[in-house]
C-alpha cells in the first residue's frame, strides 16, 4: 500500500469511515461499526441503554456533557452509546443484564471490558476516565493550577510533599490508584505550600459542603489514608436521589441510616440541623442519608422499608451485605441524642432486626393459594407434617403477575391433598429471618420433616414441571437453597415482558430507585413499574 494511499485510509477510519455517527458528542455504537469505533479511538466508555428505560434518560444529559468536556480539552477519550434493544447480539455479548450498563474499553480491546464504578455525573465520569487513562496524581506546582483543580471539583485530595520521592509521598500515590471517582494532586511547591498555610508534609481533602477542608492526621499508611477519604468525601448527611445512589451504594460505608422527612415539613430544618448533629459521631462507620418521603420516585423506598407517607418523619437503619438488615429505633422521636445512642446500639450489637408482617388474614387458609404472612410464616412452612411449595412475590412485579393463574392452577391441583400446600406471600409487606429473598418471583419448598430444609426451585414455570417438582420431593427441578445460585437478571421493558423469563432482581436498574440487595455493587438502582 502506497503511503499516500495508507494516509487516505486513516483519514476515512478517523473521521468515521465504518459509519459512526455522533450524538452531542456522544458516538452511536452499533454492531456494524463497534469494532472499527474501537480502532479509531482507543479508550471508549460506552453505555448500554433502552429508549425507555428512566434512568437512561436521567442519565443522558450528564454522559453528553462529559463526552463534550473530554472532546473541548482535545482528549482522545471518547463516549459512546449502544440501544441494547436494537443491538440485541451486542448487549448478549458483553453480558448486558440491566440498564444503563456502562463498560470502558481500554486500548482498543475488545476483550474483558472494565465496569464503570463512579457517579452518574458529568465530572464523576471525566474524573474517573482520566484516572484509568492517565496518571492517578497530578503534578501541580503553581498555585492557580491547584485553585482552578479544587473549583473545578466537588472534592479534590491534594498530597503536600516537599519531597516527590519520600516515602509519604509513594503511599499518597498508592492511595491514589486505589481511588477512581475523586481526582489526586501533589505539589512540593512552596508557593503551594504558603498559599494553603500547610508548613509540613501532609495531606488535606478539599470539598464544597460541610466543613470546606479535612487535613489527614495521623500514622501515614495506605489503609489509613483511604478510610480518611472514605469518611471525609461525602457529605455528613447526604439526600438520596438518582445521581446520588452510585456514591451511596457504591461507597465502603455499608452501614446507613436513613431519615424519612417530607422537604417541605415546617421543621424540616430543626430536624436535618438534629440529624446532621448526630452524624458528626460515626463519620466513616455509618451513612447518614436522607429521603424526601413526599417525592413520588421515593414511594418504593419507603415501601421497601415498611413505611407510609403518614408515618414520617421515621428512622430507619440497614445494612447492605447480603442479608439487608433493617433496623428501627423505638421511639419515632427525632434528636441527635435519640439517633447517636441508636446508632450505638446498633454498632455494639445490641439491636435486634426489625421484620415486617401484615396482620394474619382471616381468610388465609380458605382458598387453594394459602396466604402467608411474617407471623404465621414459621408456623406454616415448616409444620413437620406437611410439604410447603410457597411464591415469595411483588404486588408489582410483572413475572409475579405472569405466573399468577399457573400457581393458582397448581394450587387447585393439591387443593385436597393432605400432606401439599401451595401458598404465596407478599415479600414486599412481610420478612421472615429464615429466608432472604433477592429476586422476585421466588419460588421455594419446605418439604415435610424435622430438618428444617429449604429447597430452591430452578425449573421450568409450567404445571408440568411444577408437578414434577412436588412429585419428586423437590429432586426435579430444585436444589438446596444456595447450592444454585446462578443470579439471572431480566432486561424488562415497560410493559412487563421479558427476555430471559425467569425473574425480576431487585437489584436491576432497569426498574425507580429503592435499595439494592446483594447485587448492588453492579446494579445500583431498582426500576419497580
């Protein structure tokens, strides 16, 4: 090939020869052209979405702005997007299961994508690809460069060392790599150093909210240095909402409490100045959050934690490992004094979980689907004498709805037997400290016995397999509970149907926002229909 020729062809490639278009910035990413997009710009940050998923759209004017900020400063980093339920064999590929799903390609590899970890802002996103393409630290020596870094950014480390060589400042840089939402600086300047009256080597946390500034004090290692940051960089109490989530649910901190408070309550103030009080205490240990319990979107959120609109302002504290424990103070009474001996409470071990129930219906026992409740759970399931085949379910839950007139079918089925019940409980309104459920519908079996055994059913939702089931003792179709534990994820569009059918997870950010259950650290946020 010519030279002249092999300058044409790189040319066409660059400018968008395999047909990659532009939206704000934004480049659109298809089958037909994700590969060529790939080699002309090595480091893509690509979004999978669907049309009508709400958190996409949320999402689309920060991922524009970003994509805009990185191609004003002459970056080669670029933003792509991809509609997941047009690029059907794309998304399959790169295991898309929710939405949005964001990966970064790095170098031009099509292979092994990273996750996209940070916030769902525009400098969330820029700072954390600047990071993964460039150093972890930046050099800045002149004062207006640092000033114009800290007004630049919500929170900005600055790591003050007279010497780039010391062993203080190789930890800084260690701490750095650890870290990809919040962006690092370094100065051995003097000017620097007099500017923000720092005399010796130390660091300091720049942020606007709270206090303005927090300075590391202490032994300088790499483990005390992140929990500094982790403590310092949100704010003390810091308000739920969609861009916040990935912070939240994303930080070290798995410990929060929550305040459900209506923003517009005429003592609104007195009592976020009583919470704020209170959280001065447990910096680092645990989250201080608060909800508007008026807004629409946050319904879910309270429902998940067994409240109504008329019963906030309420304190509500959980904890997001794999079992989601909730807890709740004894007195609805909200001081600093109150929520601090709670919290201590709780970090001493001395409370116990709090677990819903709805009253038991007098009816519970009069139809084919027996319906359970958090007080006659135990009792029922595992009665010695019989067999429990019970749904754990979500009123709104579309696959719930979908497999409705088969578990009925079945239940009629067993309607006489003597030793098989068919039952169903609403897992929404009612918990039970012998059985998590994480996606909806679950479908789980209590065979008869003293053993206490809990067997999850895996086949297929059909009357065939269900008998099968039942039939076989759980054999066909089940395994004891966490021997099978695939976690499928359903890509669900508005109207309820679904690719996979199988279930929905609670932690798929198809679906408005409420707290995540195990698989939070790579589905942030829940879209309930």
């Amino acid at each position: 090939m010519t030279a002249l020729k092999f300058a044409i062809l790189f040319v066409l490639v660059a400018a968008g020869w395999a047909d990659v278009s532009e939206e704000e910035d934004v480049l659109v990413l298809k089958k037909s052209n994700f590969d060529e997009a790939l080699q002309a710009h090595p480091d893509i940050l690509v979004e999978f979405y669907a049309p009508w998923c709400g958190h996409c759209k949320a999402l689309a004017p920060e991922f524009a702005k970003a994509a805009g900020m990185l191609k004003a400063e002459g970056s080669s980093i670029r933003l792509g997007k991809v509609d997941a339920t047009e690029e059907i064999e794309l998304a399959q590929e790169y295991g898309v299961r929710g939405y949005p799903t964001i990966k970064f390609f790095k170098g031009g590899e099509k292979e092994s994508p990273k996750e996209y970890s940070a916030g769902r802002q525009a400098d969330d996103m820029v700072n954390w690809l600047k990071k993964r393409t460039g150093p972890s630290v930046a050099t800045l020596n002149e004062v207006t460069e640092v000033e114009s870094m800290i007004a630049d950014n919500d929170v900005v480390v600055v790591g003050f060392f007279k010497d780039a060589a010391s062993d203080g400042a190789k930890i800084y840089q260690r701490a750095a790599d650890a870290v990809d939402e919040i962006p690092f600086a370094m100065t051995s300047s003097d000017a620097v150093f007099s500017k923000f009256e720092v005399s010796e080597d130390s660091v300091v946390l720049f942020k606007k909210f709270d206090e303005g500034k927090n300075t590391f004090d202490g032994e300088l290692t790499k483990e005390k240095l992140l929990a500094f940051i982790t403590a310092n960089q949100l704010p003390l109490v810091i308000e739920f909402t969609e861009q916040t989530a990935p912070k939240i649910f994303g930080g070290e901190i798995k410990s929060h409490i929550l305040m459900f408070l209506p923003k517009g309550a005429a003592d609104f103030k007195d009592k976020m100045t009583e919470f704020k009080k209170a959280a001065e205490g447990f910096k680092g240990r645990i989250l201080y959050i608060f909800i508007d319990s008026d807004l629409d979107d946050n319904q879910r959120i309270l429902e998940f934690f067994g409240l109504k609109k008329d019963e906030c302002p309420a304190i509500r504290l959980i904890t997001l490992e794999e079992d989601m424990t909730k807890y709740r103070p004894d007195s609805n009474a909200i001081t600093a004094e109150g929520i601090t001996a709670f919290c201590n409470q709780f970090l001493d071990g001395k409370l116990k979980p709090h677990l819903m129930s709805q009253d038991i219906p007098e009816d519970w026992d009069k139809n084919p689907v027996k319906v359970l409740v958090g007080k006659n759970f135990e009792e029922v399931a595992f009665d010695p004498k019989k067999n429990v085949f019970v749904e754990f379910y979500a009123p709104w839950c579309g696959h719930c709805k979908q497999l409705t007139p088969i578990w009925e079918q079945l239940a009629e089925k067993y309607k006489d037997s003597d030793d098989t019940i068919v039952a169903k409980m609403d897992s929404t309104a009612n918990e039970i400290d012998s059985v998590k459920v994480h996606s909806f519908p679950t479908l789980k079996f209590f065979p008869a016995g003293d053993e206490r055994k809990v067997i999850d059913y895996n086949g297929e939702r059909t009357i065939e397999g269900f008998t099968r089931f039942l039939e076989s003792s759980g054999k066909e179709g089940g395994a004891l509970e966490g021997e099978d534990d695939d976690d499928i994820e359903d890509l669900e569009d508005p109207e309820g149907s679904d690719v996979e059918d199988r279930h929905t997870e609670l932690g798929d950010e198809s679906r408005p926002q409420t707290f995540p259950t195990r698989s939070h650290h790579r589905h942030l946020l829940v879209d309930l229909p």
